[in-house]
C-alpha cells in the first residue's frame, strides 16, 4: 500500500525502539539491564485503583463529554489553584489520551504551515516530530551542562523571528532534569513581552523535584506569562499511571479549549472513563504520601547515581534538581553516542538512549526509574565498559 507522503518526516520514537529492543534481548535470556524507560518502577497507587473499579462497579462506563467530566475538570483546575495560585474555569482545560495526545492536538490545532516552534535541546523526541507533522519548523536553541541545559533570554532572542509561533519549555526536562527557576522563567517572559508568542509549558514531571528546590510553573511567573501559557501536564510520571493514558492542557483562552475539544471529537471522543474517576484522587492529594514515597526512593537512586558517573573517569553528570533521568557528558570517551550505546548493549547488555536522539550529542541518558541495585549493577559495568576502551 502506498503511504501517505506526510509519514515520510516522522520519526520513530527511539527512546521507545531501545526500550523494546532491550526488552526483546532480554526475552532472549541475555542478561540486559535497561535505562532506558521514561516511566516509573512504581505501582499505581492503591486509592487511584480503588477509585476506577468504583467506577466501573457503578456503572461509570460510557462515553462522557469530550473535553472531560466536569468533576476530573474541577479537580485540576482545584490542584492548580492549590499547587501555584493559578486560575482556571471549565472551558480552559481539556483533558486527553496522555500529554502526548495534549500536544499533538496543540500543535494541530495551532501550528499553520511554516510556523517555527522553538524547541531546547536537548529536547523530549517526541516534540520535534509532531512540530513537522503539523506543517512546523522546529527551530533549536542549543544547550550544554555549562548552563545546566537551560536556554538565557539572549538565546531566546536571538531565536525568534517574525515566523515564531511558539516557545516550548520542559521544566523539569526529559532528559536532562533541568528545572527553571522563577527568576529564569521571568527572565524568558521578558524577551516575550510585546509579541504574540504562545509558551507551551510541559510541566509532566512538576512533582519530582530535588535537592529541597521548589517547582515554579511557568503561567505563575508574571500576569503577562499567564495569558500566553499553555499548561500541559499529567499522571504518568508522578502519580506511576503510565498506562492509564491522562493527560491535560490548561488555558485561560477559551477559544483554544474550544478547538482541542473539536479535533478530539473528530479522532478519539473522551479519554476512558474509569481513567477520569481515577485521576480525581490522584489529582486532589490523596495519593500524595504514595507520590512523595516514590519522590524519596528517586531522590536516593539519583543522589547514588550521580555521585558514582562523576567518579567514573571521561563521564561526568549534573546533578539534576528534577525528573528521573540522567544526561551523562560521554565527550572526554567518545563524541559518537549511537556508537557508544550500541557497544555498551552489546558488550555490557547495559541499555541507555543516544543523546542524539534528544538532539545532543556527546550525551547519553540514563533513566533512574528502576531498582538501586540494578543501577548499582549497571553503573559498574558502564566503569568497565568505559574503562576498556
Ligand atoms: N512530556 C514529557 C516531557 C515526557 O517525558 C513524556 C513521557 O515520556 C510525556 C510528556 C508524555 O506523557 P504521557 O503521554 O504519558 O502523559
């Protein structure tokens, strides 16, 4: 069959291709340890289970509005009041399939053809391929450890042009764990002032921060960030729910909401309904001590995991204050990433994603979203590794 033209720019997703192909090996009998999942090790929390088989016993198994029940809808509007003084109503949040199905509704919706979308990298891989799917060009402000992977207002600057559309931040980001401060926040809405750029804030992994720092949320920074922000969040990461596929946007431009909610009607209707019922306590606090419980362990693993790459000589890794990832400088070893991860598989059966594919090479990224003693395993065969070459 012939396929469509347009499938032609899309990439497949690498970080998903690693994971499968570590998990096929490993099906094999070979002994692999992979770093390479972006989803917790955790269990779902037991109260967000309970409350999605109420509602099934209840009945609670048909379509509902498109954009989401008002109930899930209050609950985030209530966690975003709560969590950052923000204010939503109703026909500001529309809740999808994951914040991945969030985005590319966004970018559909928003993006006409030639549009330019700035996109730090490194960058989430997913980002750039729904950019060009809708007819974008993604623009990139390049970053490296020496500023932590994060982009100064001069970058900014100098990035847009009359063709900007939108600003994408990640924050804290996959991959490196970077978290903008408030003062950085204010410092980019400032380049913004006076135009008419939009500013998508992926905030997935707000609730996974270190080193006692406090997460900002881009739209709380200032009066004018508010208006231009998109909010996209979710549940995957923070509250383990990767598979229960919950993901929003919040927006105070009502006109938006209107016209995620009409592509959505048109592709997928409603999110499952037991999944709504379910993210209403995760949404509202009482998973929070199962959400902090995971914080810790993530905390000790990174804290190890650290501290263990930088004593390996030719790596060295920030420490991250946010997310589960690791992007470790592999540039004193080698400057070839898919080079480096393939032998490592091969010869170590240690799985890590190639910085390239996050749009940065000389990086690898290795996830802590597993058992400390299978880190502490795979750390000493990547020393091996690195030691042997
Ligand atoms: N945003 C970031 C930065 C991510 O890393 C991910 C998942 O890897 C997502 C969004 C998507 O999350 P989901 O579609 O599971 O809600």
């Amino acid at each position: 069959m012939k396929i469509a033209n347009r499938m032609e720019n899309l990439s497949p997703s690498v970080t998903m291709a690693i994971t499968a192909l570590a998990r096929e090996l490993k099906a094999q009998g070979k002994d692999i340890l992979s770093f390479s999942a972006g989803e917790p090790d955790f269990d779902t929390p037991v109260i967000v289970k309970e409350a999605a088989i109420k509602a099934i016993n209840e009945g609670q198994t048909k379509y509902t509005a498109v954009e989401g029940i008002i109930a899930t809808k209050q609950a985030i509007i209530n966690k975003l009041k709560k969590d950052h003084g923000l204010e939503y109503k109703l026909d500001g949040i529309v809740i999808s399939n994951g914040a991945k199905h969030s985005l590319f509704n966004l970018f559909q919706v928003l993006v006409e053809d030639g549009d330019e979308v700035i996109i730090p990298a490194p960058y989430w891989v997913t980002y750039p391929e729904q950019v060009k799917y809708s007819g974008g060009v993604p623009v990139f402000i390049e970053t490296n450890d020496s500023t932590e992977f994060k982009i100064t207002p001069e970058q900014l600057k100098a990035a847009i042009t009359p063709k900007t559309k939108i600003l994408l931040l990640n924050t804290p980001s996959n991959p490196t764990g970077s978290v903008y401060s408030k003062e950085e926040l204010l410092a980019l809405g400032e380049v913004l002032k006076g135009t008419d750029i939009i500013v998508f804030s992926d905030e997935m992994y707000e609730k996974i921060m270190y080193n006692g720092k406090k997460f900002t949320a881009a739209a709380q920074v200032s009066e004018d960030m508010y208006k231009r922000t998109v909010t996209i969040n979710g549940l995957s990461k923070a509250v383990a729910m990767t598979g229960w596929r919950f993901g929003y946007i919040a927006t105070c431009d009502a006109a938006l909401a209107k016209a995620l909610t009409k592509l959505q009607g048109q592709v997928t209707s409603n999110i499952n309904t037991m999944t709504q019922y379910a993210a209403i306590p995760a949404l509202e606090g009482d998973a929070d001590e199962t959400i902090e419980m995971m914080r810790v362990e993530f905390e000790k693993r990174k804290n190890y995991a650290v501290s263990a790459f930088n004593d390996i000589k030719g790596l060295s890794s920030i420490d991250p204050d946010g997310a589960f990832y690791l992007f470790i400088n592999i540039q004193e070893v080698t400057n070839d990433s898919m080079k480096f991860c393939a032998e490592l598989l091969e010869q170590k059966g240690v799985a890590l994603v190639p910085g390239l594919a996050f749009g940065t090479e000389g990086y690898v990224r290795f996830s802590f979203a597993t058992d400390l003693a299978t880190i502490q395993e795979g750390i000493k065969r990547i020393k091996e590794f690195v030691e042997n070459k």
